[in-house]
C-alpha cells in the first residue's frame, strides 16, 4: 500500500517512489486485479495524476484504460473514471495549461519574453495532437465512446461528451470521418439534445459545433435530424437576445449549418423557420446598458439572416429568402433597429450590412427601403441619414464602410432607385429647405476629406452603373463654384480636381481622392459616347491625362497612371468621331507619338497587378482593414476586367483592321437579320403544324367517339336479332294453333275479323314507321358523307398525311358499318311482310269453313264472357300503345344535334322493342282465342257434333310452319 501512500499523501517510510513508478503499479493493478473495486480505486487514482503526470499516464495506461471501457460495461463508476482519464490525457485545457507554464522558471533577463509561454502552448497542443492519432488509429476506439453515449447515467454521459469534444477539437477531420461511417453516430451525438440535464445538452452544442465544422455531409445529417426546430427551441427557452451563453452555442452551431450549405438553407426556408427568427429582433425604446452577452447574441443573430441571404448563394435562393424576409416583416424589423437610438455602434454597423444584403437586387425590399422615414422632425428618408454618417468623417471608419455597402446594395439592379438619386442633382427637382442624397454625394465629393470624396465618388458611381439613361442626365447637373464666375457642369468640376490635384501632388497629394475621382469618371463614361463627347470637349482633359501617363512617378502613382489610361482607353473604345479633332485615329497616333502602345498597355496593367486589387475583387462588401487601404470598389474591378482586354485590342488596331472589322459587323447584321427572319418563319409554320395537329387530334377523337357508337349499336342490333328469332320461333308455333281454330273462331259474330283487321293496322304502323327510319338512316348516310368531305379537306392541309389517311378509313368503315345496319332493318321488314301474309291467310281459311248455326247458338252465351276479357285485353294493348307513344315523345325531346348518329340508333332499338311487346301482346291473344275455341271444339264433340275439314287444316297449318322455319334458315 506505500504507492496508494503516497498518491494518498501519506507518510511512507524509505524512499519515495517517483511518479511514473507510481503510475506503472496503477497500471498493473488495474490489469492484474480481479476484483471491481480494486480496480476502480486504481482507475480513480490515475485520474488523480493524470493532470501533473500527464505524459506518463497516457503512454503507459491508455490501453489499460481503453480496456476498462470494454470490459467493465457494467460499473458506470469505473467507466466515468477512465473517460475522465482519458479526456484530461487529450485535452488542450487552457487553465491547465497556464498552470504548467506557471511552473516553467523564468529568469530575470527573460522574463519579458513570452517565448516560455508560446513554447508550453505549443508543447500542450502538440500532446493532445499526438495522443488523441494514437487513440483514433483504432477507428472502434471511436465507436466506443459513442456506445457509452446511450448510457443514461450521468457520470458516464458526461464524460463521453467531453472526450469526444476534445477529440474533435485535436484532429476534427479524421474523427468526423469515423463519426460519419459509424452506425447512428450522429443520430445518438442529437439525442444529447433533449437530454433533461442542462450541463449535458450544452457540451452536446459545443460538440456539435465541433463536429460540424467544414463537413457538409455531417451538416446535412444534423439538419435531417431536426436540429433546426430543437435549437430554435432551446433559444426561445433561454430567452433569445437576452439568453446567455447557451444562446450563443446555438447560434454558433446553426451558422455551422446554414453557411455555404444550400442545400440546408434551402431546407430552412422551405421549414418556415425564417419565420421564427423575427421575434430575436424586437427592441424596446429603452436600449440603454445593453449586456456583453445580449449584444453578442444578437450579432449572431444578424450574422444568421446574412448567411440566408448571402450574395456567394445562388441568385434564386438569395431572392427566394429575402421574398421570405419581406412578407414576414424581418426586414421590417431590421430597418426599425437600424433607426432606433441607444443601440450600440457594432450593432448598428452590423445591422447595416444586414439590411444591405437583405435588400440586394430585390426590389420589392429596395422600395420599401427607400419609403423608410428616420424618427426625425421633420422625418428625414433613412438613405439621407445614413449619407449623412457616410461623409462625416468623425464617424467610426466601419461604420461608414457599412453605409457605403448599404447604398450600393440599394442600387444593386435598381435603376428606380438610380433614378430618383440622380434625380435629386438636377436642377429642377433641388428643394433648397431640405437636403437630399444629392446634395450630400456632392459635398463629400468636394470636401477636405479624403476618404469622404472617396466614398462618394463610388456611391455616385453606382447610381451610373450600367443605366446610359442617368449618364446622360447627370450631364445636366451645374455646379456654382463660387460667386461672380460661371456654374460649370459636375463633369468638368470632377476634371478640374484632378488636374489641382496633379499641381499640388509635388506637396504630398492624397491618393485616394484622385483615385476616387477617377474611377467615378471611367464608369460615366463608360459606354456612353456622349458623356465620352462631353469630357473630350474640354482641351484640356486629354492633354492632361497623356502628361499623367507618360510621366516616370513613384510606386504610389503608378495606380494614378493606370486608371488615367483606362480613361483614355474609354474615351477611344466608346469614341463616336463627332469631335474632329479627337477622333479614334487621331488619339491613337497621340499614344503612339507621346507615349508609345507599349508603355500605354504596360501601365494599363498596374490596374490588375495593384495588391488591393485581388482583394476588392472578391467580394461586394467593402471591408478593409485601415482607411488608407480603401481604393477599389468591388464593381469597378468588374468593370476592369471587362474593359482591359477590348481596350488593349482598339488601341493596337490600325485603321483598316477597323474598317474590316465595321464591315464584319454590318456583315453579321445582316445575317442576324436573315436568321432572325428565317425564325419568324419556322415559328409560324410551328404554329401552322401545331395548329394542324390539334385538328388531327380532334378529329381523331371523333371518330374514336364514332367507332365507340357504332360498336354499341352493333351490339344492340345483335341483341335485337336473337329477340326477333326468339320471337318468330314463338309466332310460328302461335300461328299452327291459330289455324286450327280460325274456322270455328271466325263464325262468332266477327270476332277474329276484327282482331285480324286491327293486326292488319298495326302492320300498317310499323311500316309507316320502318318508312320513317329508312329516312333517317338516309340522312346519316348524308352526315357521313360531309363528315368525310371534311375529313378529305383536313387531310389536304395537314402536315400528317399518315394520321389523316387512317381518319378516312375510319370513315369509310363507319360507313359500310351504317349500310350494312339498313341491310339487317330491310330483311326485318322482309319478316313482318311474311307475318302479315300468314296471318291474311289464317283469316281466309277461317271463312271457308262452315259449321251449324244451331249448334253454335248454345255456344255465344259462353263466349259472352270471353269476349269482355278480350275487350280488357284491347284496352291494355291500347294503354301500351298510349305508354309507347309517350315513351317516344320523351326519347326525341332528350336527343341533340351533337350525337346524330347515337340518337338515331336509340329510336330504331326503341321501335324494335315496342315491335316485340306489340307481338307479345298478340301472342297472349291469340293464345286466349285458341284456347277458348279449343274448349268449344271439345264440348261440340262431346255433343256428338262432327267438326270438317280439322285433320286437313292441321296438316296445312304444319306445312306452313316448316316452310317459315326453311326460311329462317336460309
């Protein structure tokens, strides 16, 4: 027990044992020991050293403690000792490290120098490097620790957080790796999330902010696991602005997020969590002793609405998100802080660039921008206000900067606004009681300020950007310089600067007013040949600008020298040659005789080869780190790039390659002219073609529509067909037993010839009304034909041949399909025909026979009551005509002009029926008759009365019968 003594700060007699032998019986009672609680006791008590003794407990107890983890799952004491072991091993803590350094000596003649310290920071990340390589080489080792994190027990979760931490802070990108491999890794890394303890939800944000740190894939995970409604969440929880320090892990874990990920900015807008951002905002009228913690909560807060609309994004997320900013009033809420009093400077100056990216290139959010008032008396417009800071120079430098890249982003593709800034420079729209955006553009562009001529020169220049129609009109605008002496125009006072600038430049001239200038002039008149006319006008401009160019100055000129040869390079590119004595050529043989193509080009590039050219380049945001390094704009370099190589080109032409080149141009003109014709004509013949296509198309339907009618009709005629057999199957047998008794029936006071003559009638019906259909079916015959002329018509004009030719074949068949339907209405004519004559010559054969008057008289009492039940019987068939009568006025009253062909098919099944239903109804009398006369033939033979000529008629009736049946067959 003397090691346990001497960990524990007891006395031990002999010599002390040192801290790595210490360290190693630790190590070999925690592998030897069988029992749990000894080596829990030696696990606890390298914790205890592993702070002081740091490097021996990590080369010689780190697989001992890694062990412990895998074997000893059961005891969560013991594993929250070796994690907390483990996690001071590879820890880079800084009080841990402070106190190290405090232990280094330092000697009187090297105790100002921090060497000592920068070397034991060093040495201390280098450690925890090496130490956590060694733990990762085993990529399970990872896993490990992530299965520990499903442990709900404090002393274990805990510890596994703060190890992964550490882990992720020493070597992020190959642990991230493991983390993304592994099974549920960061799925179980977000349930840390909704732990109920909050010292475990928040090291799971600082080690999410860890884990998420430059990998996009990790980001996108985290996002698909809710991350964003559970941190938003835990911000409202805590208080939003004025949370603390949790606020602040939150925010800092969605900028990990949401920065240059779209597809997870994309997912934040489509969740409506935008939305949920404008309640951090709201700002009360006190804003006096604002907190460290709120002001940097709310700075990232504004650093998140930047990164949505971020001008590196995409030109359709960008706008999307700030269509979304718009409709649920963030920008509304920006724009109030951005006029509020008491609000601090940096959050002010970050305020403004977030408004500044949130209106950029939108302008429905430029328009509502520019209706804002400050709460002055009288109300002041905020871009006035906001120019008023820009041209003060006692203004804080970031502060001006972010009004600068406020206003540019306001013009940003807005030529209304552009319009409207020019507008207040003319003379007609001055309003002398009130100060507009002109007037204080002008001011800073003429005051004692270098900076402020600076910053207003490029505002200026971006109310000019790409809009010729506001180069022309500030063309217009006057300036009096001073009492007695004419106004001059803004053009010419800009010219005049630069020259006085040139004059005193001996003295020490600023650059960055010069500069300033320089750049307003090149983007005016860039593409523009009458702002070009107008600057070439004045005989002293060009002189000036060659004397600039062809001078041997310092280092700090050549930048002068440059853009002075971009000018004249503009002044040849856009030279319209209304100017005699400035033509193209004339200006190109004055480079060449004063200054030489060579050196023209060769300062033409100090542009580009400038330092802070690269800089300004990269970004819209003008942030620099002193004022002296404010010279370019981010535009102007654009501008630069765009203009150097044409004006490279146009100064080396000689005046026939112009001439061949104007030729090229007019040459191209006109063939453009050709295609442009040539198009016109394709797309009216596409439109021809598609217009055809559509009547194809509809015709194609019809008869679609036609086909589906006559295979419905066909169907039905089938079905009538099998009806009618059936019936005449039933009629022959009727007629067999109706000839047998029509000789005695007829003798009955004339009661057969009367039922015989209104058969007679009714035939006369059914022919008048096969007439009528035979003259409908020649009216469709007629709607065929016109269809098909049409069709052949189409066909003519139509570019699908093919489709036009089936279209007519169709037709054709819907035709012979209509002929063939006559066909099958004229043989059923044919059979009522052969019905009608048997039944006359029923009739006749029943008058031929005689019988005894006497014998029949005992018979008419008891045919008394037959004949009522026939008269019934007549009454009904009379109902049933009536029935079908009405039946055929409410068929013709539903029919239409569109479906000729399906109506016409509706009446003939009509007729067809009402045909069947009038033979039904004779059958059942006939049927009643010869039952009736049967019994009477029956009784007159019982009576010993003899009936002639019976067995012959039955023979007959038979004959008959059979011929009907070869008939049908045939």
């Amino acid at each position: 027990m003397n090691f346990f003594r001497g960990v524990m700060g007891g006395q031990a007699t002999g010599p002390q044992p040192t801290g790595a032998d210490t360290i190693q019986k630790l190590c070999d009672r925690v592998a030897s020991s069988t029992l749990l609680e000894d080596r829990r006791d030696a696990v606890r008590a390298l914790k205890s050293l592993s702070k002081k003794y740091r490097m021996e407990v990590a080369t010689q107890a780190m697989d001992h403690l890694i062990n412990i983890l895998q074997t000893d799952r059961s005891d969560s004491e013991i594993l929250g000792y070796a994690l907390d072991t483990m996690y001071n091993i590879i820890c880079n803590d800084e009080e841990e490290e402070q106190d190290a350094v405090a232990q280094i000596p330092v000697s009187g003649k090297h105790k100002n120098v921090p060497t000592p310290d920068e070397n034991a920071q060093k040495q201390m990340d280098d450690l925890g490097a090496q130490f956590t390589e060694a733990f990762i080489q085993d990529p399970e080792h990872i896993t490990l620790v992530l299965s520990l994190l499903e442990e709900f027990d404090f002393h274990v979760r805990w510890p596994a957080v703060k190890l992964l931490t550490a882990l992720l802070k020493n070597q992020c990108t190959p642990v991230q790796g493991i983390i993304l491999v592994s099974p549920m890794g960061v799925s179980r890394l977000m349930d840390l999330l909704a732990d109920s303890r909050e010292v475990i939800r928040n090291d799971g944000l600082l080690l999410l902010q860890q884990l998420t740190k430059s990998n996009a894939a990790i980001q996108k995970i985290v996002a698909f696991e809710n991350a964003f409604e559970r941190l938003l969440d835990i911000i409202t929880e805590e208080g939003s602005s004025d949370g603390g320090i949790v606020v602040e892990d939150c925010l800092l874990l969605l900028l990990n997020l949401l920065r240059n990920n779209s597809s997870n900015q994309n997912f934040f807008k489509e969740g409506s969590y935008i939305q949920r951002m404008k309640p951090w905002f709201e700002v009360g009228d006190d804003n006096s002793g604002w907190s460290a913690q709120k002001v940097t909560n709310l700075h990232l807060m504004l650093q998140l609405v930047r990164v949505m609309v971020s001008p590196v994004n995409s030109p359709g997320a960008t706008a999307s998100c700030q269509k979304s900013m718009y409709q649920c009033g963030l920008l509304q809420q920006l724009c109030t802080i951005l006029m509020a009093t008491g609000v601090p400077a940096d959050i002010l100056t970050e305020t403004i660039n977030t408004v500044s990216e949130v209106i950029r290139g939108s302008q429905i959010n430029q328009d509502y921008f520019a209706s804002v008032n400050a709460p002055s008396n009288p109300p002041r417009p905020a871009i006035v206000v906001l120019l008023m800071s820009m041209v003060n120079e006692r203004q804080p430098f970031v502060l001006r900067c972010a009004v600068l890249y406020c206003f540019q982003c306001f013009l940003y593709k807005n030529q209304k606004g552009q319009g409207e800034i020019v507008a207040t420079l003319l003379p007609s729209t001055i309003d002398a009681n009130s100060i507009s955006a002109g007037q204080l553009l002008c001011g800073g562009l003429f005051s004692a300020d270098s900076l402020s001529n600076w910053c207003a020169a490029v505002a200026l220049a971006h109310a000019l950007q790409d809009n010729l129609t506001q180069k022309e009109q500030l063309l217009r605008v006057q300036l009096a310089t001073s009492l007695g002496k004419p106004p001059v125009s803004l053009l010419q006072q800009c010219t005049n600067i630069l020259s006085q600038g040139d004059k005193i430049n001996r003295r020490g001239s600023n650059v960055q007013t010069r500069v300033g200038l320089l750049m307003l002039l090149c983007t005016w008149i860039n593409n523009c040949p009458i702002a070009v006319t107008h600057f070439l006008h004045n005989q002293e401009n060009v002189p000036f600008l060659t004397a600039q160019i062809s001078e041997n100055l310092g280092e700090d000129e050549r930048l002068v020298q440059g853009l002075c040869a971009l000018l004249l390079g503009i002044c040849i590119y856009y030279n319209d040659n209304s100017l005699e004595n400035y033509t193209k050529e004339k200006l190109k043989q004055l480079i060449e005789k004063r200054i030489g193509k060579e050196n023209f080009v060769e300062k033409l590039g100090f542009i580009t080869k400038h330092e802070l050219y690269s800089r300004a380049a990269q970004k819209p945001q003008p942030v620099f780190p002193s004022p002296e390094q404010m010279l370019f704009d981010h535009e102007f370099t654009k501008l630069v790039k765009e203009l150097e190589g044409v004006i490279t080109k146009a100064v080396h032409k000689s005046s026939e390659d112009e001439k061949k080149e104007e030729e090229v141009k007019k040459t191209l003109e006109n063939h453009d002219n050709i295609v442009t014709q040539y198009k016109e004509l394709i797309r009216e013949q596409d439109a021809q073609i598609q217009e055809l296509k559509e009547e194809v198309k509809t015709m194609s339907l019809q008869t679609e529509q036609f086909q589906t009618t006559i295979t419905q009709q066909l169907s039905q005629i089938q079905q009538h067909k099998d009806q009618y057999n059936i019936l005449k199957l039933k009629l022959g047998k009727d007629n067999q037993s109706l000839s047998n008794s029509a000789g005695d029936g007829s003798q009955v006071n004339g009661v057969q010839t009367e039922e015989l003559a209104q058969l007679r009638e009714e035939v006369e019906e059914l022919r008048s009304q096969h007439t009528l259909l035979q003259t409908q079916l020649t009216d469709k015959d007629t709607l065929i034909n016109t269809l098909r002329s049409e069709a052949s018509q189409a066909a003519e004009g139509s570019a699908a041949g093919t489709d036009d030719t089936e279209l007519l074949k169709e037709l054709e068949a819907l035709r012979s399909q209509v002929q063939s339907q006559s066909a099958e209405i004229h043989q059923m004519k044919t059979e009522r025909d052969e019905l009608l004559r048997r039944a006359e010559a029923a009739s006749s054969e029943a008058i031929s026979g005689s019988v005894d008057v006497a014998k029949t008289a005992e018979l008419e009492s008891r045919l008394a009551a037959q004949t009522a039940e026939t008269e019934r019987l007549k009454e009904e068939a009379k109902s049933w005509s009536q029935s079908r009568a009405e039946q055929e006025q409410q068929l013709a009253s539903a029919t239409s002009s569109v479906a000729i062909l399906q109506t016409e098919k509706a009446k003939l099944q009509t007729e067809v029926q009402e045909s069947k239903k009038e033979q039904d109804d004779l059958l059942m009398l006939l049927a009643d008759q010869d039952q009736k006369i049967h019994s009477l033939k029956q009784r007159l033979k019982d009576l010993g009365e003899a009936v002639d000529d019976e067995d012959d008629l039955r023979d007959q009736t038979d004959d008959d019968y059979e011929e009907g049946e070869e008939e049908e067959d045939d």
